[in-house]
C-alpha cells in the first residue's frame, strides 16, 4: 500500500522531467529514423508479398468463375475453352512476380500467340482485358464460344481488383508454362473459327421479312448479327443453315414432338414458329432452353402473306 | 521608416553588430514568445526560481496558446494522482491522430475501386507509410482506453460533482465521439474486416423504430454500404466528427480551466469545492514545473506509442477487398462496441429466470404481442441510449454531497459493478462468448469451427503461416504422429488440427462422443510453380448420425509473406 501510495503521488524531480522528456524524445526520432531506414527494403518486401497475395486471390477466382471452361490446371475443356497454362499462351518468364505487371522483362519465350494476334502490350494486359471486355464476337475469337464479359463495367460480375487479381494469376502460368503438344488452342487468326454469314441482296419480299423480324418483336428474344440482339432463345444468325441441319439430325428426329419431323429446312422454321413447343433446342444463350417461353399463337395472329416473307426472309440467314 | 533606420543606425554605433544583431534576435523571440527572452526561456527549462519581476506570466496574460492554461496549479494536482494526466493524453492523442491522418489523407481516395489499391500503396510504396497506418490505429485505440479510462477516474473521485456537472456532460459527448471517429475510420480500408464491422454498426441503427431506416440509408448513401456510404464515411471521419470534436474539447477544457481541477476528495470539507481558492503557499507555477512536466508526458507517451507500433503492436490488418457477396465467418465489431454485440444476443427481455421455467417465454410473447419489442430491439436499440443517458445524468442524480471514498461505498460499488456488467457483455461479444457460463456463444458446427481456426478466409491463418516449402505435395493423413520428412512445422500444425477437431467434435456432442469417428485430410497440391493450394476434408458423424463433409481450401504463394 505503501508503494501504491508513493507511486500515485509520484512528483518526479525537475532532472528526472528534463531527462525523460529527453529519453523520449529522442526515442521516438530513433525510432522514425529506423523506419525510415528499414522501409527502403521493406517495402520492396511487401510489395512482393501483396503480388503474391494478389495471385493467391486470383487462384480463388479462377477456381470459381474460369475454370469450368478452362480448366482447374487451365489446360483447356474441348469446346469450351482453349489452354491457357500453354507456352504458346503465356509464354515462359523467368523472374516471379514483378515480370507479370513489366512489360518484356525477364520474358525468356515470347507468346507466339499475342505475336499472331498482333498484340503489342504486355502479357497481363491482354489477359486483363478478354477476362474484363471478353470476346463477345464469334468472328473475333477464332472459336466456336465466345468469351463471356467478367468485369463489372461490362455487364459480368467481377470488381476490378477480381479482374486484375485472376489476370495475374493467369500471367503466372508463365513461369513454368505447359509445353507439351497435346493441347486445345484456338486457329490461328484468318484461318478458321465460325464461318461467316454471306451477304445476298435481298429480294423486296424479304426486306418486307427482314422489317417484320423487329416489328412482329422477334428480337426481344432472339439474336440476328447487325439486325437484332435478344438474348432470351436461340440466335437466329444461322438460323437456315442450322434448319437444313436439322431435318438430317438425328436428335431433332428422336424428340419432335405432336408434329411430323421436317423434311426441309422451310418446313423446319415454319414448324419452330407455329409450333414452338415441338421440338426444343437444348442451348440457349442463358443456359439450357425451356418449353413454353416462345407463344404459341402465331399460326393465328400472324398474316398469311406476312407469314411468307418473314419465312423467305429466315431462309437467308446462311 | 526612416526613424527605423536612425535608431538602428544609432544602436550599431553605440554597440557594434554583434550586440546590436543578439538585441534584435532576441526582441524577435521574445514578440514570438509573447513576453519571454531567450534567457527567460532558457531559465525556465533549467528550473531556475523566477526572476522578479515575473516575466513568465506574461505569455499567460499576451498570447494566445497560454492564455487558455492557468499560470498555477493547486500543488495537490500536480503529483500523478488524482488526475493521471489522462484527460491530457487523452488530448494529446487526439492531436496524433491528427498529424498521422493527415499524412494518410494525402495517399487516400474515399472510392470504392481506389480506396483498397491505395491501402496497398500505402503499405508498399509509401515511405513510413505503414508506420503511420499502425500509429493512427494504435493511437485510435488507445485514444478510446485513455477517453473511458479519464471517465472512470473522474466517477471515482467524484469529480462530477457540482459545479462540474456540465464538464461531465461534454466529457460524455467526447467519449461518444471518440468511439465514432473510431469507427468511421474503420470503414475507410475498404477490406472484408471494413466493409462487415461497418454493415453491421449500421444495420443497428436501421432497426431502430420510425427514423432507424432513414438513418440507416443517410449514412449508407444506399440500401448497401458502396460508394456513397464510403465518402459519407470518409467525410464523417475526417471532417464532422473531428470538428465537433475539436469543438467539444475546447468547450470541455474550459471548463476545466473555469472550475479548475478538483482535488483530491480527502483534502476538501464535504460539499465545499476548492479547487480555485489557492493560497500562495500551495501555488505550483506552470512555468518551469507544469511545462516541464507536460512536455515530458507528451514525449514519453508519444515515445511508447511509436516504440509499440514497431514492436508488438501487430499493425492495422488489411484483410481481402471488400465483397457484399461474401460474409466472412464470424464478423465482428471492433472490440470496443463488443459490449453492444454482447447485448444484442440477450435472447429474451427478462433474461434472469432460467429459460426452461416457462415464464421467460411467456414474457417475450407478452412484450412482442403487446408492444411490438423483441429481446433484439430492447437490447440493441432501446437499452443503448439509455446507458448514455444513464452516464449523463449521473450528476444530477447522485444526492450525496460528499466526494470522500468512504461516502460513497453505495455509488463506487455500483460503478464497479456496471464495470464488471460492460466487461461481462464485452466478452460475451466475441464469438466464442463468455468462458465458463457460455452466453454469447455463436459458434457454429464443430467442422466450420475447426476450419475458422486453421484456414479462414480472412485474418490469421495457422495453415497458411506453414512455412512454404514445408507443405509438402500430397494428400496428408491429419493423424496424431504424422510424420513428413522436413516438414516440422507441418507435422506440429497437422498434430494441433487432430487435438482441437477432437475437442471441439467432443465439446459439441458430449454424451455420444460420436467425434471418434471424425477423420480429415490436408491436400496440398502444386496449381503453379510458386502457388500451392490447400484443401481441408474433414469427415465427420453430426449428432444426428448423418455422415457429413466439410471441405475448405486456401491458396498459398512462396512470396506471400504469411510465415512472418
């Protein structure tokens, strides 16, 4: 109690204030000048350890949005998306984290696929900007999907911190790149991809049928290239092409359902118009297509003589 | 000008330069100082008794800083009881604060896509910048100790008491605002540990009855927290509360300066307030004894604290970028608002029967049917204010005249008593809850518990802190001996992974000790030539006797630096 008491009526001597003011302040000068003088490595160090951090990440976000198309090794799903670990891809790096975000440094292989393209940037940037704007045209891809739109800015669900984390993870595989041949790459660009639809001049009967697909408000849910952009049932953009498909399809055969199967590809759009519950494609733009969206009473609120130009017209659509 | 220049002209001849320059210098200091020579200056850090006529006055009388301190204490004031000086540091840390978020001001955009980028610019490219982020949250927290611990001194001595009332009043605002800058701050990283401590700190006042939604949205900017609610949360922090603070303060040590400081209970006649009737004999001058004494406690405790951000203070934690999406497991508020998480999980309005009488039951029935008040509401929303109001009125309700110890057994034993009461709720707040009574325990299945422990999404993780090239490629068996070559630290984590499973597959299901049939496995597999994943299986019997999984991964790169 005593020592209680002498502490809390504690007068420290006139020496003892000027000392300890003294003691700490010079402590706290001591202490900023060893900061100051540790964080010139320091801080190296920890922008080091936010990169890698930054790739730990980005290996979640890969997990949960890429993978399903790439891969969880980013070797690549036929048909869904090509290799990405690949030499041809990503290259080969040598130096870690810091080659990822500096353009050429430490790059011992180049990518022969950016060279193709004949993409001048770096690495990390190309991937950062399908990963955010995708690759939403066919023609631009090369391949038969498209790149879906990820960044937020861009309609797709990831931040902007997501984006570039999961570009440089991607960017990583570089330092130890798959190399060997048996991978899925898209063609080469010019070579390949899906074929384009052929311009042929249209006849009066089927501009008659090109203005109907919008006014009869076909385009709400289907897609035609440079006329509409529905996203709800099928893309019409081949749509002539795909009905001469049909009628040889054994699939399509197997499930029509209450109507004769198609015998011509005429026969096939008419039958998909009227009776659109007859036979049900399985891909839609937004997953598996359902019976029952499309309306069923167009045999009776669509003009006979309407009716034939909007069927003339989709016979075009090669 | 050109009298000026005579008289100059007259003093060189008469002096020479030397002198003549010293004299003007020293005029110079002495304006600045408002009335102290060097040498004045220079006796008073020596300690020299004053000179006569007392020059050092003048500055209390002519300029403006020492104008609002008095030119002597009562000498009964001076020794560290009964003030503690902490009303001081308490101000004292408000001015760090002020200087290390200035600092931070200038690296720092309040936008949802910049705000976390800049964080990591801080940290990384910003010299001292991470030492000031530490120091600005170190001297946060110890702000809020010192502000409640000021309090809690002022209520043991008494020194509330009449004429002090009002004093007491602005004190109370000023811990309020204290513990809102704090928590506006909190906000401004913008990581998961922000962004949900924030959420959950509104989500309190949206459920507050008729103007809680509204609250809630004006300070969300949004029905979400985005990037309204971080500018507003930013403005708060950096301008209205610092500024009513500021206000506050000075109205605050006005008083203080009016009344003077109380002193000690014992040295005073019951009812009677001496505080500014000083004899002569009692006078401590400010200058030299309480400058020097000031300036020391400022210099030590600004020392402690810049010696405690470079050593065992563990830094401000910057956890993954914030996701609405995303609810990290067991979020929490800062510490200091535990004891209002504490009192939110009070599960009924008259929790003092045990619930197994029925009649607990019976009373929340009757006050939701009735009034519409459930336990959350009452506890979360209604009882808060009150225990602010409670602490305001505290002076006007005591009757007791006396400020002595021995008069107040009744009013210390209750203060110490609603002490123990907020400590008990502050540890309750915790997701783990209280120790030995259990209340406040929200963990979860023993799986998802396990997995907080070793391999959390946010904040430390014992998994990932295995040093590199010790988590070894391969599917690992957690068993007791697990024995990896060149793997210590894996084998020691595995091993601690297997005893708490146990215990906490034991601990939930006591009787039927189903946990024995509990088995996991940790894979680490190579994604990349520097990145690892990890994956934690556990399999396990619920107490149900449904077989269940659990499995919960991590990623691991070499250069992340989790093994310091």
């Amino acid at each position: 109690m005593n020592l209680f008491k002498k502490i809390i009526t504690y007068r420290p001597s006139f020496t003892v204030r000027i000392l300890a003011g003294l003691v700490g302040f010079l402590a706290m000068l001591s202490v900023c000048t060893i900061v100051g003088i540790s964080d010139i490595g320091a801080l190296g160090e920890r922008d080091i350890n936010f990169k890698a951090r930054s790739i730990e990440a980005g290996a979640r976000t890969y997990a949960e949005q890429c993978a399903r198309c790439h891969g969880l090794d980013g070797k690549g799903i036929e048909a869904n998306g090509p290799t990405l670990s690949h030499i041809s891809f990503v290259g080969k790096s040598e130096e870690t984290i810091a080659a990822n975000n500096v353009l050429g440094s430490k790059e011992v292989t180049k990518s022969t696929r950016l060279t193709q393209l004949g993409w001048t940037g770096s690495l990390v940037n190309y991937i950062r900007g399908v990963v955010a704007a995708g690759i939403p045209i066919k023609s631009a891809a090369d391949w038969e999907t498209i790149h879906p739109t990820f960044s937020q800015a861009y309609g797709g669900n990831l931040r902007e911190d997501e984006v570039n984390n999961v570009s440089n993870y991607v960017a990583n595989w570089a330092l130890a790149p798959y190399e060997s041949d048996d991978v899925i790459l898209p063609p080469e660009p010019g070579t390949g991809g899906t074929p384009r639809p052929t311009a042929v001049p249209l006849s009066a009967e089927q501009e008659k049928g090109k203005e109907l697909v919008v006014s009869l408000g076909c385009n709400a849910c289907h897609a035609i290239r440079g006329v509409m952009n529905g996203a709800v049932g099928p893309n019409m953009t081949n749509i002539a092409t795909i009905a001469e498909g049909k009628v040889t399809d054994e699939q399509y055969k197997a499930n029509v359902k209450d109507q004769p199967a198609a015998t011509t590809a005429e026969e096939y759009i008419v039958q998909s118009i009227y009776h659109p519950n007859a036979y049900i494609e399985p891909q839609c733009p937004q997953g598996a297509c359902a019976a029952g969206i499309m309306p069923q009473t167009y045999e009776q609120s669509i003009p006979a003589a309407d009716f034939t130009a909007l069927v003339s017209y989709l016979l075009t659509l090669k | 000008m050109a009298i000026v220049g005579q008289k100059l002209v007259q003093q060189l001849k008469t002096t020479g330069l030397k002198a003549t320059l010293a004299q003007r210098l020293d005029d110079g200091f002495t304006r600045f100082t408002s009335g102290l020579s060097w040498n004045d200056v220079r006796g008073v850090l020596r300690g020299d008794p004053a000179p006569r006529p007392n020059t050092r006055v003048k500055p209390h009388t002519e300029g403006f800083w020492f104008h609002i301190r008095p030119s002597f204490y009562h000498e009964a004031v001076t020794t560290l009881y009964p003030t503690f000086r902490l009303g001081f540091l308490s101000a004292w840390i408000f001015v760090l604060e002020i200087i290390t978020g200035i600092f931070l001001m200038i690296f720092y955009t309040p936008s949802p896509g910049a705000a976390y980028p800049n964080m990591i610019d801080i940290m990384t490219n910003v010299p001292f910048g991470k030492f000031m982020r530490d120091l600005h949250r170190l001297g946060a927290e110890a702000m809020v100790v010192i502000v409640t611990l000021h309090m809690w001194r002022t209520f043991v001595t008494a020194s509330y008491k009449k004429p002090r009332q009002f004093t007491w009043f602005t004190g109370v605002l000023l811990l309020i605002i204290t513990m809102f800058l704090s928590f506006s701050g909190y906000l401004l990283p913008w990581d998961q540990l922000a962004f949900w401590a924030v959420t959950i700190g509104t989500s309190m006042a949206d459920a507050a009855p008729l103007a809680g939604p509204t609250i809630n949205v004006l300070l969300r900017g949004a029905p979400e927290i985005g990037a309204g609610g971080l500018l507003r949360f930013y403005l708060l922090h950096v301008l209205l509360f610092p500024l009513i603070g500021v206000v506050f303060v000075a109205v605050h040590y006005y008083k203080v300066v009016r009344f003077g400081i109380s002193l000690p209970p014992e040295m005073e006649a019951v009812g009677e307030d001496t505080a500014r009737k000083v004899t002569p004999d009692k006078r401590v001058n400010f200058m030299p004894d309480i400058l020097t004494n000031e300036l020391m406690y400022v210099a030590v405790a600004y020392a402690i604290l810049a010696i405690s951000t470079v050593t065992w203070y563990a830094g401000a934690p910057l956890e993954n970028h914030a996701n609405p999406l995303v609810t990290p497991q067991h979020t929490v508020a800062p510490w200091y608002f535990y004891w209002l998480q504490g009192l939110i999980k009070i599960p009924h309005i008259f929790p003092f029967f045990p619930s197994d009488w029925g009649i607990t039951a019976s009373i929340d029935g009757f006050f939701a049917n009735v009034l519409g008040l459930t336990p959350k509401t009452l506890w979360g929303i209604v009882i808060p204010p009150l225990v602010i109001l409670l602490l305001v009125v505290v002076p006007y309700i005591d009757p007791n005249p006396s400020r002595r110890y021995a008069d107040r057994k009744v009013a210390i034993t209750l203060g110490v008593l609603f002490e123990l009461l907020i400590l008990y709720l502050t540890l309750g707040g915790r997701p783990q809850g209280v120790p030995v009574t259990g209340f406040g325990d929200v963990r979860g299945d023993p799986a998802t518990e396990v997995a907080q422990d070793f391999i959390p999404d946010e904040g430390e993780s014992i998994i990932k802190a295995i040093p590199y090239d010790q988590l070894v490629v391969g599917t690992h068996e957690v068993v007791e001996d697990l024995n990896v070559p060149d793997a210590p630290e894996l084998n020691t984590v595995v091993h601690e992974l297997r005893d708490e499973m146990i215990k906490k597959m034991q601990l939930s299901d006591p009787a039927k000790k189903l946990s024995n049939d509990a088995t996991a496995t940790l894979a680490v597999t190579q994604l990349q030539d520097n990145l690892k994943s990890v994956l934690l299986t556990i399999n396990y019997t619920d107490a149900e006797g449904t077989a269940k999984q659990f499995t919960k991964g991590a990623w691991v790169h070499k250069d992340a630096g989790h093994a310091e």
